[in-house]
C-alpha cells in the first residue's frame, strides 16, 4: 500500500476524484445493505445509493452531525466482508466534548499505518535516530529498543522514549534533555510549555530536528515561537480517533495533503455549500474504507480552511489552515502544569452523559459543565465527581452546572472541552 501512494499521490485531481467515487460505490452498496440507519438516511433523503456517485450527488446527502451518530442505536454494520475483520472499538470526545463510538476495522489500522509511513518519508525523517513521543496512552516513562509501530514493521530503527503526558512540564524537558531524540511527537499545547519553559531557563534541546505535532490546532504564533527557540522544523498532521489520518503539512510548502486515498474531506459553509478557497468551513468527511461504520458525510466538529493546488506537483487536495480548539494545560495546586486527562472514555458507563466542559477557576476547584439525557442522581454525581478527580490526579472541588441542550461555545465560536481560566 506504501508503494501505491508513492504512485496515486502525483495522480491528477480528476484521475484522483474518479478514483475516490469508485470506491465510494463499494461502501455505499454495503452499509446500505448492512446498517439500517444508513438505508434510512436514505429514505429519508429520497435518495439512492447511485444518486451520490459524483461530488455534487454526494452534497445531496444530508450531513452526519455528532449528536445523530452520538443517538443512533442501529448504526454498525451487521456484517464485514471477511479479509476487514476483525474490528475494534473506539471512543473520543472530538472537539466538541460529545463522546462518540465507531468501529473501525483492520483495514482502518492499515490505512493508518500506511499514511504515518508516508508522513515520515514526506519529512525525511532518519529512522536510525532517536524517538521521543508525549502521549496520553502513556503510563510511565518507557524506553524502547526501537520506534514500534508502523516504522518497525518495514524498517530498522533506532530507540524511543515514551512520556505520560500528565509529566509535570519541567521533569519533561529533563528526560527529554537526557534522551536527545532526532525528533518529537507532541500535542502543540504541550510544546508550547516545552518552549516556554526553555526560553524562559535558557535550555536547549541539542539534536532535535524534527517536531511532530498531533491532536490540537497548531497556531501560527506557536510556529513562530518554536522557531525562534529550537533549530527544529515543526511538523503537523490532522487526524481523529474516528477517521484516522486526515491530512498531513506538505513537506515541501505550507499546505496541508488530504490523505485522499482514504477520504473524501468537504469544508462547507453555514449552508452546506462548498467553501471557496481559504474561507474558514466546517470539516465533513466520508470514509471510503470503513464497512463497520457509514461514516459518510460526517460532520467531526473541526473547522478549517481548503487551500489551492500545491506547488510541490502532487494532485491530492489541500487544506490552507486547520481551525478547532487547543486543550489548556490545567494548573495543579502546587503550580505544576500538564495536559489534563479527565477520563471522559468512562463518561458514560457512570452517567448518561452527553456534553462536557470543565472550566477550572480555581487553583483547586473546577466547574463540571453537562448535557445529559435526564437528570442525574446524588450517586451518579458522586461517582462522576470521583473517576474525575481520580483521572485528573488530585481531588478537584467539582461544582455541576447543567445545561438543557447544549454547552454554549466561547466567545471566539470554538469549543474548549477544559478552559483553565486561573494564573
């Protein structure tokens, strides 16, 4: 597959477009078969499945939003074709606070796999050298004789280093000062403290050259930062839990590739209508090989912009600037900052949970914002308020305020899932 997107990627937009609408018909014809929700969006749009086999018969299929995938009871598909089995389970939260679940499938786990290979050959990144990566699947501090998944499959490598994500900034740069990697994986809010911090003590980071940014808006500031404190070029790619890889920063100009070989990517305006180029839309997206979930024209939550053709000769699609929210760092009481894990993944095993917001406006106090689907008990607010505090690492003072439909957005028009409003 690596080798086939060496070839589609320098394919023209039309011999790509052509290409997309035919495999668009092999997931249409199965989820129709195989999800009821999907034969009924159908219905209901008067629709059939060869209406939508062109870029403007797909705009005539009504988008999917968060809440309607959030409520759908008989959503997955009832049967796989064979060589996509088996499928696994995912759930986030998105850019909006909504929990979502989807199935994705093995065929999934290769697209993945394939276009972070082609991130890496993208940026000539030297596999040979040192890997640090801060996540939140991270429980300790762990070093590896290689990279893992998917570079190790194909190539060797050199080691890496895994960092929690709730590490407490300064014990970050440290391990990172002691592991000198080649390049960094990290969520741009966190690679702002990092930088801060370094400015700020006048630490250096010898031997980092590549920057991987991943799960937040990237901010032009945070370029320009980063660029005047670290002899290191920042790398960028858009992706969700639901979708996999939706685009990655060209290597050779300032564009964003849409991984077209998977996806059909939409930016529509207020009514639904295509964006012209560099007006600010919402992302709808259609997965062209998931047959476990018709993610078909779904609206993730994320705003962004759709760029020109690159000048760098590939055909796939261009996004100019991706828009969304950054996660603050939430303050700790003894003035430690890190990301905040909420464990919103567990939500709604304990309540019927449909929005979240957390507002901390107070060194040990925070304000639980929620939707829910009827009103929660006294146990259900214990239980909510202990897997919160337990998750978040300290026993916050939680105050629950309710909301009857929706959490308002700010005063920017974005959604934040954790606001930290103290200094």
């Amino acid at each position: 597959m690596l080798r086939q997107l060496d070839d589609t990627q320098w394919m023209t937009p039309e011999s790509l477009t052509a290409l997309q609408f035919h495999q668009l018909d092999r997931v249409l014809a199965h989820c129709e078969k195989y999800s009821p929700q999907f034969q009924r969006r159908l219905e209901r749009a008067k629709l059939k499945r060869d209406d939508l086999l062109s870029p403007e018969g797909l705009r005539r299929l009504p988008v999917l939003r968060r809440r309607e995938l959030q409520s759908a009871t008989d959503l997955f598909c009832s049967e796989l074709p064979a060589g996509h089995l088996p499928f696994f389970v995912t759930q986030t939260s998105g850019s909006t606070g909504e929990p979502v679940v989807v199935r994705r499938t093995v065929i999934s786990q290769l697209d993945w796999s394939s276009m972070m290979l082609r991130e890496h050959l993208w940026h000539r990144r030297d596999f040979l050298k040192p890997l640090c990566a801060i996540r939140a699947n991270i429980a300790a501090p762990t070093r590896r004789e290689n990279w893992g998944q998917p570079v190790s499959l194909l190539f060797e490598t050199g080691p890496s280093l895994g960092i929690p994500i709730t590490t407490d900034i300064e014990d970050q740069i440290a391990l990172i000062r002691g592991f000198e990697p080649d390049n960094l994986l990290v969520y741009p809010s966190n690679l702002r403290a990092i930088a801060r911090t370094c400015a700020e003590r006048g630490i250096s980071l010898p031997g980092l050259r590549h920057i991987r940014t991943i799960g937040e808006t990237l901010s032009l500031q945070l370029r320009e930062e980063v660029k005047e404190i670290f002899d290191a070029r920042i790398e960028d790619c858009y992706s969700s839990q639901e979708i996999g890889c939706i685009a990655c920063e060209c290597p050779d100009a300032s564009l964003y590739h849409v991984m077209a070989e998977t996806l059909i990517v939409e930016i529509l305006d207020a009514d639904d209508a295509p964006c012209r180029e560099g007006q600010v839309g919402r992302v709808v997206v259609s997965d062209l090989h998931n047959f476990a979930t018709p993610l078909i024209r779904y609206d993730i939550g994320d705003y962004a912009a759709p760029g020109p053709i690159c000048s760098c000769g590939r055909g796939l699609p261009t996004l100019k600037r991706i828009y969304g929210r950054e996660r603050n760092l939430i303050l700790m009481p003894d003035g430690t900052r890190h990301w905040p894990l909420v464990g919103f993944d567990r939500f709604r095993e304990i309540a019927p949970v449909i929005q979240y917001q957390l507002i901390q406006d107070g060194r040990e106090a925070i304000e639980l914002r929620l939707v829910t689907r009827r009103a929660l008990s006294a146990v259900e607010e214990r239980d909510l308020t202990a897997h919160i505090q337990a998750s978040l690492g300290f026993a916050f003072a939680l105050r629950f305020t309710y909301f009857d439909r929706e959490i308002p957005a700010g005063p920017t028009g974005k959604f934040d899932e954790f606001v930290c409003a103290v200094n």
